[in-house]
C-alpha cells in the first residue's frame, strides 16, 4: 500500500516536472505528428494555416538552419502573430505567407512536406487549395492532414462545404484527396485532442492530377479532330468537290 501511494506520488512529481498530462500529450502529439511529416534536419516543410504558429515554431526547430519552415494563414493579424513568434524563438529559416482560400501562396515544389492540423475542414474552395496544395509539393512529397469527424456542437463555419458538422469525415477526405493527384501513405484514426480526431498521411502520387488529365484529353480530342478534318480534306481532294461545304463527314469520311 505504502510501496503503491510512493509510486503514484513519484507519478505525479515526475508529470508536473515534465509540464503536467497536458504538456505530454502535446509532445507524443508532436512525435507522432513529426514521424508522419518524415520531419529531419534539412527538409522544406509549409504549415499550412497556422492558426498561433505553435507548430510553426515546433517544425522549424525540428528542420534546423539547413531546413525550412513557410508558415501560411489567410488572416492577417494571425499571420503577423506568427511572424512575432517565430522571430521571439529566434530562427531564422521561415517565410511566413498571406495566403488565400483559392491559393496557399506557396512556390511551386517548395515543400518536402506539408501539415494541414485542423484546417482542411475550414477551405471554403477545396477543390482549389488541393490543387495548390498538390503544386507546392515535390515529387512524392507528403501532406499530412489531421482533422477531425464532423462535430455538430461545434460552431457553424462560413462558407464551407456543409458536412453534417464542424470536421470533415475521414473517407470523404480521402475520396477528395485521392480524386486530385494524393494517394494514401497511412491512416491513424486513435489522433490526439479534442472532437473525434484521425490523421491521413498522403503523398503527391506520381501521375499527373486529374485536372491535368482532364487537359490533355481535351488536347489530344482536339488532335483526332484535326486529323479527321485533314482525311475529309484529302477525299474532298480526290473527290474533286474542291468545296469545303460539300465535305460534310457523312459525304467524305
Ligand atoms: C482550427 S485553426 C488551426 C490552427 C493550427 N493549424 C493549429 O493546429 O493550431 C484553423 C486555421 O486555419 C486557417 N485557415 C482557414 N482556411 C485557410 C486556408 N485556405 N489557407 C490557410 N489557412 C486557412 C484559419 O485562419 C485558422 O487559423
């Protein structure tokens, strides 16, 4: 009994000394977070909608001087919050960006990886921030969501697609993601905090975005067309009708 309230009270000790349950649930959020983004000392890695910029500032220690950390947000005074707090924890590998619900503002193939926490289910225009998403990403690069199942108690926000709550569903997610050029690395639905939260890591799959495939079909239709009016010209040639006109398809293909 007395061994049992030694080791409770050491418990205890050993928590507040490490900054209390809070603390540590934000640090193996941390670790789990970093071990999804593949985070090492060197990589380019955005924040997309940083909200206080505390995963900014988390990343960019993490990727070093060699690394570096773009912090992006669609609200100004937030943005300049971040600002405030990266250059308080002195580093000086950042590019903090005004971005806006069409565009995150990042360069093209910036990033070895980016983390979405808690902004996906915000995107009033999804369709484009996944394509702008998809463009900041090298190659194979990673995008991290965390996100949480649709809350109805949480308050109604603007603009957004409706979901049957604050959130988005996972496999809605994924059917999104995975329809624009993403394919699934991983699935983690035990995530820590609030709401009933999971985490996708994603990759930018190696085939060209369906846009994009919606593009070259359209240029290679626009191919075959040209190639029928030249085989109707040359029979019109041979035909001798010498008029445009009387080489409709039916007469001459
Ligand atoms: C719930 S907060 C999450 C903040 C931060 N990621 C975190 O985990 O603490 C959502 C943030 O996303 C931002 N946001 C919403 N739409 C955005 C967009 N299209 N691009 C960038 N940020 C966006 C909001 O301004 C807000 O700060």
């Amino acid at each position: 009994m007395i061994a049992n309230c030694r080791r409770a009270a050491a418990l205890v000790v050993a928590l507040l000394a490490a900054g209390g349950p809070a603390a540590q649930s934000v640090d193996s959020e941390a670790a789990r977070t970093f071990e999804a983004l593949g985070l090492r000392a060197g990589l380019r890695v955005a924040d997309v909608g940083a909200g206080n910029g505390e995963w900014a500032e988390r990343i960019g220690r993490e990727v070093g001087e060699t690394g570096h950390i773009y912090a992006t947000e669609v609200e100004g005074d937030k943005l300049q919050s971040v600002q405030t707090r990266l250059k308080e924890a002195g580093l000086k590998n950042v590019t903090t960006i005004l971005g806006t619900q069409e565009d995150t503002g990042l360069p093209p193939g910036c990033c070895d990886a980016i983390l979405l926490r808690m902004v996906y289910h915000h995107f009033t225009d999804p369709p484009r921030m996944r394509a702008s998403l998809r463009n900041a990403l090298r190659r194979g690069a990673r995008l991290v969501v965390i996100d949480t199942e649709p809350q109805k108690n949480w308050r109604h926000l603007e603009g957004v697609p409706e979901r049957g709550g604050h959130g988005i569903n996972e496999e809605a997610l994924v059917r999104e993601m995975t329809a624009d050029g993403f394919e699934v690395v991983a699935r983690h639905d035990d995530w820590t905090g609030d709401g009933d939260r999971y985490c996708v890591v994603f990759r930018r799959a190696e085939g060209p975005a369906v846009g994009t495939l919606r593009i070259r079909s359209h240029a290679r239709d626009r191919r075959g067309e040209w190639r029928r009016l030249r085989r109707i010209a040359a029979a019109c040639k041979e035909n001798g009708t010498g008029s445009r006109a009387a080489c409709s398809p039916p007469r001459c293909s």
